[in-house]
C-alpha cells in the first residue's frame, strides 16, 4: 500500500472513530478482507482508470484503487465515493 492510500486509510479511520468507535474496527476488518481478496483474486476488482482496477468497500463508501504488478498488488488510493473521479491519477 502506497504511503498516500495508508494515509487515506487512516483518516478515514480517525473519521469513523470521531463519529462511532465500533464503526473504525469494521471498517478496518472491510479493509482487511478486501486486501486478503485481492491476495488471493487480484482481478476481482472492476476495471477502472489508467490501467488501474477498484474494488468497493461496502458497506463503507469508499473505493480501494489498485494496479497489478508483478506478483503483487499495489494499493494506490483509498477514495471516498463522493470524491471526484481520478483525482488520485496524478501521483505518478
């Protein structure tokens, strides 16, 4: 996970803990569980931009980017859904 997608990760946390503490472990273990499944199915995810893939967070708001590398998956953003689509593709 790129160091920006860990920071989005954590303020979406922080977020959650503000509002109800029980919600920032469910949405870690969502987290958790997307990451296990791309481990294990890297192509689950819908196709998305820039040669990248995205995968829901559901039943939290959020999107987990992505990009296939060589044996790994690289996590790029963690983006609202409300955010403005690609506003992450500039980070090359």
């Amino acid at each position: 996970m790129t160091v920006v997608a860990r920071a989005e990760a954590k303020d979406a946390s922080l977020w959650f803990r503000s509002r109800d503490p029980s919600t920032v472990r469910r949405f870690r273990e969502r987290l958790k569980s997307a990451k296990e499944q791309l481990a294990s199915f890297p192509e689950s995810g819908e196709r998305h931009l820039r040669n990248t893939r995205r995968l829901s967070l559901a039943p939290f708001p959020y999107w987990l980017i992505y990009e296939i590398e060589v044996m790994r998956v690289v996590i790029i953003a963690i983006p609202h859904v409300a955010q403005e689509e690609g506003h992450w593709a500039s980070r090359d």
